[in-house]
C-alpha cells in the first residue's frame, strides 16, 4: 500500500473476482473522507494505469476511485494473449460488473459514478441494476461499427476487421501491440467479438439481446452524458447518438469537445484522460458528477 501525503490519498492494489470465478487486478484510490465512489470502466487495449492520474484527481476531490484491468488484459492477464481464452463479452457481463460491485462492497452507502472510456461506456448498462448508480459520464463512448466512423480512419477500421486482423490470428494466434495496434495485446476471441461488433452496423446490440440482457439498457434510468472530442474519428456525433439511444429510459445529452478551445493540440480516441487535460476539462466532468451539478437529479 502506497501513501501520498501531499495529496492525502491512498493506493490499495486489491484482486476482483468475478461471478465466474476469474480474478482481475485493481486498484483503489483512496481519500481521506470520500463522499461517492467511482469506477473507470476501461477501453479496449487500455491498461489500468493509464487512468491513474484520472482517479488521483478524482480522489483529491472526494471519489474512492476503482480502477482495473479486464480478463486478459494489463495485469490481468495469466498467460500468452493466444492461449487466452477471454471473450469481449466476458468483459461485459462478468468484468464491469464484478468492479461496480466490488466498489460499492467496499464502501457501502456511498453514491456510486461510472466513468466509461470507449467500450466501458457501451457495456456500463450491465451492472447490477440493485448499486446505486448517482451517474454515467462516458467519454469518447460510441458504436463501434467502422461505417458511422469518420474518414480516413474507417477505410482502416474496415480493413483491420477484414485483412490484418485475421491475418495476425493465422500468424501469431492474437492481436499483437505494434504498428497496426498500439494497445495490449488482443487475446483471440476478444478479437472476434471486436470484429463482430466493428463490422455491424447493429454494433452489440444483437449480441445484448441474445443474451437476454437488453432489459439492463432498458432498465438504466440514472442521467448520462457523454462527451466527445470534436476530431475523434471513433466517438464522433453520429456513433455517439447511437450509443445514447441504447440508454432509452435515461436523461441523456452529449458535449462536443473543441480540440482548438483547449489549447492542447489533437485530442482524438483517448485525450481526455490524458494529464494534461487535469485543470481544462476533468473539472467539467467532476461538477457534473457530483450532487450539487444538477439539483433536478438529486436523489434524496
């Protein structure tokens, strides 16, 4: 367990086990006097760490943050990405949950905020509906299917999902970090569930509905917003609206994100979480997430 007493936080590494008994390494950050908590639903190929200047700043204005690493990826994983048995769909159904439930057990009666970058947003529905969602901020959270994406990167989407994807597989047995994929390592059936979804133009949904789950989307009715940089090739507006209508029965709106208004040069798929992004947006996101952002939601 790691102290910083300049920002009077504490990290406390801890193991997630899921409803199917798969352990996924996490971490609480902790303040002093947390009055909510929060989990960081990761991206695909995004490893824990990368939220950690997040949740510090979360934590230093008074969210108990969880951050983790899904099945097979980051510190999660336990063996060689191609003997990886992990589905995308595990992600969904027993990873997110398992860390909304873990937190909320933690540290019981405290409102509970998900943040969800990319594929953490998508699958955020899933959760136990009994936690006590306060809110969802999703940011560059979209459909994933590669026609609604922005040019050129959708020519490439397209032939990732039909040309180098699969050839990888017949070579290497998984997605490999490199050139062409600059995340972790993609065990092979995450790949395959990726695929299905980036070539669909229904993205999850039929995958949700043959599951029987549709009902979680339905049945979310915490407020959501989602926002996306305005030169994401991946979250623009129209993949974004389409995600927000999965959350039919929640009071949802998205902000665009002027990449010029910040001063900070190129956003794209993942810049805002990037550090530098600590003092010209988190704040935005921290007011909307707290009780006093928006007293038409508060829940007495």
């Amino acid at each position: 367990m790691a102290r910083d007493a300049a920002s009077l936080t504490t990290l406390r590494p801890v193991r997630l086990r899921t409803a199917d008994g798969k352990l996924l390494s996490a971490c609480f950050t902790v303040p002093d006097d947390p009055t909510a908590v929060m989990v960081v639903n990761p991206a695909t190929g995004y490893r824990k760490d990368f939220y950690a200047p997040f949740a510090q700043a979360a934590a230093e204005n008074g969210w108990v943050v969880l951050t983790f690493d899904y099945r097979g990826q980051g510190e999660s994983a336990r063996c060689h990405p191609r003997r990886e048995t992990a589905r995308m769909l595990d992600w969904a159904v027993y990873d997110i949950p398992a860390a909304a439930d873990a937190a909320c057990q933690a540290f019981p009666g405290l409102p509970l905020d998900i943040v969800g970058h990319s594929i953490g947003g998508q699958f955020a529905a899933l959760i136990d509906p009994a936690l006590p969602v306060r809110r969802l901020a999703m940011l560059s959270a979209s459909s994933g299917y590669w026609g609604d994406q922005s040019a050129p990167l959708k020519y490439f989407a397209w032939a990732f999902w039909r040309l180098f994807g699969p050839a990888y597989l017949l070579l290497r047995g998984h997605i490999p970090k490199g050139v062409l994929w600059r995340g972790e390592p993609l065990p092979p059936r995450v790949f395959a569930d990726w695929r299905e979804f980036g070539v669909n133009p229904e993205c999850f949904r039929d995958a949700i509905a043959e599951l029987g789950l549709t009902s979680r989307y339905e049945g979310f009715t915490a407020p959501v917003r989602a926002w996306t940089p305005d030169d994401d090739p991946i979250a623009n507006p129209q993949t974004v609206r389409w995600l927000l209508e999965r959350y039919e029965n929640a009071p949802t709106e998205m902000k665009l994100v002027r990449h010029e208004d910040t001063g900070l040069g190129a956003l794209g798929h993942d810049g805002l979480f990037r550090s530098n992004m600590a003092d010209v947006f988190w704040p935005q996101v921290f007011r909307w997430l707290s009780l006093d952002a928006d007293p038409a939601h508060r829940r007495d």
